[in-house]
C-alpha cells in the first residue's frame, strides 16, 4: 500500500495533486515532490496537511523561489512539524497579524511563542494607530502592557473590549498621570469596567480625568471615600463642590433620620 501511494504522488496529474495533497498521506506526499508537475501552485495544499514531515518541509524551504513567498513563510512557520530554527528564522519575515496569531498558538513551542511576542512588542512602536487598534483587540497578555502604554484613546477603547484584558491592566491605565482625558473618558465609558468601584476610584484620584467623568461617579461613593476625594489637592473645583454638596446632603438626611426616630 505505501508503495503504491508514493506511485500515486509520483504519477499524478497537476489538478490530482491540488486536490489531494492537503489530506494525502505520508507515503504520496513523498512521491508527491518528486513529481516533475509539482510547483509552487502545490505549496498551500502541501504545507496545511499535518503529516507533512520535518524533512520535506525542510526541502520546501531550501527552494529560494519558493521561500520569496510571504505565505509559503506563514505557512511554514505554522507548521507543527517545522524545525525549530527554521521556525526562528523565519519569524522575523512575518507581519504583525502573523506573529499574533504564531503567540496565540497552542501547538507553537515556547521558544518560538515567546519570540513572536518580542517581535510584535518591537513592533508596536512603528504600526499606525489603526493597526494598533486592531491588535489591541486580539493581543495576548506580554503585548498588552505595549498597547496600554500608547495611551491613544482609539487604541485604549479596543484594549478594552480584549477578553485577556485583567484588571489590574485597567487601573494601570486609569492611575497613569501620562494618560490622555479622552483615554480615561473611554474607560469610564466602558460598561466592562466602568461599573467596577477599584476602577472609578482609581480614576476620580487621577487629576487628568475630565469633571464630567468624575462627577457621573460620586453618587456611587460612600462617605469615606467621597472624603479621600475631597481631601485630594489635585481634584477639580466643581467636582469638589459637588461632593461637599452630596456629602452634606447625606448628612442633612441622616441627621433627619435621627430626629424622627
């Protein structure tokens, strides 16, 4: 039967091959590349089937016509059974979405999983604002704190809604003086985080969060901490006033409460 199937690989036809490389066994994928219609049309149907071996997809690869191919790179990287400084070699030749998802992998190795994130941290500095903004929202937790400390606020809006986004991502972010107003307007604004008191607190300290945010939070404060806010040199005038006027508010109705009681 593998005999057979290497003569199958071997024999076929330009169409057969494109058809079947991608599922073929081990035995056809062999006769395959050496059949004198296999070309670099063949490349994507090979590279994505899994019993593609180390040694052909290290022939592949030793073929600089076909290694010019950004996605024969890709897809070489991808695979799970590319030699490791293969992999490490052609990591560098990868786009940033590309190098997102070789971190995010399951089946990467570490070694390679952690040099995609240094490659895409380096990156980061050099990716217009738009591209920043679409990897905020798919970037694994080592390219996070990158993108926080961009501080635009279209990129802090799409960090987010990042599923791995962790709290203490988020404080870093409204506790930062360096912060933008609109940045920490888009936190306040976010029904993920905003409801959270840690976050408000964290923002109502910070003196470059806009009045109007800090106001639509102190209804929800306790007295004690309406009083560290009062106490804070670096709060706003009308935000001030506004919570004196809340917390004598609060006291007028206790002390009411007192008297009828």
């Amino acid at each position: 039967m593998a005999a057979q199937h290497l003569l199958e690989g071997k024999s076929a036809g330009s169409a057969e091959l494109r058809f079947r490389l991608a599922r073929a066994s081990l035995d056809y994928l062999q006769g395959a590349v050496q059949n004198p219609h296999f070309c670099e049309n063949h490349l994507e149907a090979i590279l994505s089937n899994p019993a593609l071996p180390t040694g052909l997809i290290q022939g592949i690869a030793s073929q600089k016509q076909w290694l010019a191919r950004y996605e024969v790179k890709r897809a070489i990287v991808s695979h799970r059974n590319t030699a490791l400084a293969l992999k490490m070699n052609l990591l560098h030749f990868l786009g940033w979405r590309d190098l997102a998802r070789v971190e995010e992998d399951p089946q990467q190795q570490p070694p390679v999983k952690r040099a995609a994130e240094t490659l895409l941290k380096k990156r980061v500095e050099e990716m217009a604002v738009g591209e920043k903004v679409s990897l905020a929202r798919i970037a694994g937790p080592g390219v996070l704190p990158v993108l926080r400390d961009d501080f635009h606020p279209d990129v802090i809006a799409a960090l987010l809604t990042n599923p791995r986004l962790a709290e203490d991502e988020v404080l870093a972010i409204c506790g930062d003086e360096r912060a933008l107003p609109a940045a920490l307007s888009a936190v306040a604004a976010s029904s993920r985080w905003s409801g959270r008191q840690t976050i408000r607190m964290t923002l109502l300290r910070n003196a470059a969060t806009p009045a109007q945010v800090s106001l639509g939070f102190l209804d929800s404060l306790s007295g004690s901490e309406i009083r560290e806010i009062l106490a804070l040199p670096t709060t706003p005038r009308l935000v001030r006033v506004t919570a004196r006027q809340l917390l004598r508010a609060r006291e007028s109705t206790v002390d009411r409460k007192k008297v009828v009681s």
